[in-house]
C-alpha cells in the first residue's frame, strides 16, 4: 500500500502514479475485445497499419476515460476504501495534472485515430470517450441504479470500433459484439457492487444493491446472466461463428450461471467476488472463443 504522504514521489512512483490512473487492467481488457473486432472483421489477415493504429488510438482512449474518471470521483474515491489510495486522495497527483494529462492522452488518440485509421472509427471512439467519462460518471452513476445498465452502451463499444478500425464501417456483427458486452455488464459490476454495497451507501452512491437490496440485485444478476446465454447463441444463429464457439458460449454460460446462483445464495461470502473475477475470466474466454473459431473456419476453408 502507497504511502499517504504528499512528499514530492521519485520518478518510478510518479510513473506508477500516472499508470495507475489509466486503469490498466480495464484498459486491457478494453483493447483485446476491440483487437477481437479488428481481427474478426476480415477473413484473412487484418492490415497491419490499421491494426497497430487502431489498438494504440483505442487504448489511448480508454485510458484517458480513466483518468477523466479519477479526477471527476476524487472526492468520492478519498471515503472508499478499495480507492482511497489513488494518485488524487493520497495527493501524489493533482488535478490539474490529471486533467493535462487525460487531455493529451485524448488528443493523441484522436490524431492517430483520424488522420492513420478513419475519422469513423475517431467520431466513434471519442463518443465511447465521452459517454464513458462524463454522461455516465458525472450523470448516470449518480443519478439511478440502473447506471451501469444505461451506461454499459460506452464499455460495451471497444469490438464496433476494432471493426471500424479495419473496414471504416459498423457492420451488424460487430453490434453483436457490443450486445454480448452490454448484456455482460450487469451482471459482472453488479457482483462487485454487493461486495462494495456498504462503501457505496457511505458516499451515497445509487447502486442497484445499495437501493434495492442484495435479494433483488441477486435475482437481476441471475437474470441478465441468463439473457446473456441467449445473447451469446446470436453469433452462432446469424452464421457468424460456428460449432467450436456455440460449444464454448453454452459452457462458459452454464459454468457463469452456477456462479451467480451460488452469489444469489450465499451473498455475504467471498461467492460476489469470486463470481465478479469470474465474470473477466468469462468474457476473455468467451471472445477468445470467437477468434479461435473464426480463424479455424479461415483455414478450414483454404
């Protein structure tokens, strides 16, 4: 754990500091699906100009939506203790640096995404930005327990803008994509949220858990994970995908719906968090699955 002294840091920390506000996890996670819908969008291989511009443009994106996030939850993020120790409350950083350097990370993702990919893919990514980092967070996440629901629509664009990266347009299987991530979202924040439940009712933040229960989020997880199965047979239904990934969308399914009903069951044990790291495991899976049967069909058809 950092220290909360505001001594002036060395540059390894300062460098942590400034990494830490990307939220690298997250931002990871943001690029592989996006590079899944880069790869997906043509049968063979994808340019590689576009493919290398368009993941650091999207990644640079992601990555200032998360710093916008840090400054806009500073306050917030200062009572709760899974983030009292970012670089804003613990006062290594300030905000006008957060915001300098959100701003460069957003214009260089901009150039890059305009002038070396497509302005389709730039217009689109800077809605994802915007959505993201100040409709949901200053907004939607105040403002009702349906906010991951509504606000979902931005963490769900990465795949739409890999595959407009490649083919500058948005093509209906890439708002499959986008619906499996939008369907995948409740159910894995929700998770976390009743883990979280009684640091989010401290900062009065309207969480699904915090203003209806853990029961009735409970029931909405179970929900949305099994409109999510029936979301995820649509690649395979539309002919998108084949055997290989409907095979692997059924299991993973099935094996996240065990997850939740254990969370619904027990919810004051470690099964919120298990099922929320599960969750990750799940869509990494889920769009690997994609991509090993997208290519199999490529070689199969050579």
């Amino acid at each position: 754990m950092r220290s909360m002294s505001k001594s002036k840091p060395g540059f390894t920390a300062l460098a942590a500091d400034y990494l830490d506000l990307c939220k690298p996890k997250v931002v990871a996670l943001i690029v592989f699906t996006a590079i899944v819908g880069m790869l997906l969008a043509v049968p063979g291989a994808v340019p590689l100009d576009l493919f290398v511009f368009g993941t650091i443009g999207i990644g640079l994106a992601a990555a200032s939506a998360a710093a916008i996030n840090h400054f806009i939850d500073r306050r917030i993020d200062a009572e709760m203790a899974r983030t009292r120790n970012r670089p804003l409350p613990t006062g290594h950083l300030k905000g006008w640096q957060v915001l300098t350097f959100a701003s460069v990370l957003g214009a260089l993702a901009m150039a890059l995404l305009w002038f070396l990919v497509n302005p389709l893919t730039a217009v689109l990514t800077l809605a994802s930005l915007v959505g993201y980092a100040i409709i949901y967070t200053v907004f939607l996440k105040r403002a009702t327990p349906q906010n991951i629901v509504i606000g979902g629509a931005a963490g769900a664009a990465p795949p739409v803008l890999g595959w407009a990266a490649i083919t500058g347009e948005v093509h209906p299987h890439a708002l499959l994509l986008f619906l499996i991530i939008f369907t995948w979202t409740p159910p894995h924040f929700w998770a976390l949220a009743i883990h979280r439940r009684e640091e989010y009712a401290k900062v009065d933040m309207p969480m699904l858990p915090v203003t209806h229960g853990v029961h009735f989020t409970g029931w909405h997880i179970i929900f949305y994970t099994v409109l999510l199965i029936l979301v995820t047979l649509l690649p395979w239904l539309t002919g998108m995908s084949g055997l290989l990934y409907l095979a692997s969308a059924v299991i993973l399914g099935v094996a996240f719906l065990a997850y939740t009903i254990a969370l619904k069951r027990d919810p004051d044990s470690r099964w919120p968090m298990k099922t929320f790291g599960f969750s990750i495991t799940y869509l990494i899976l889920l769009f690997a699955a994609l991509m090993v049967d997208h290519y199999l069909a490529v070689w199969l058809a050579a």
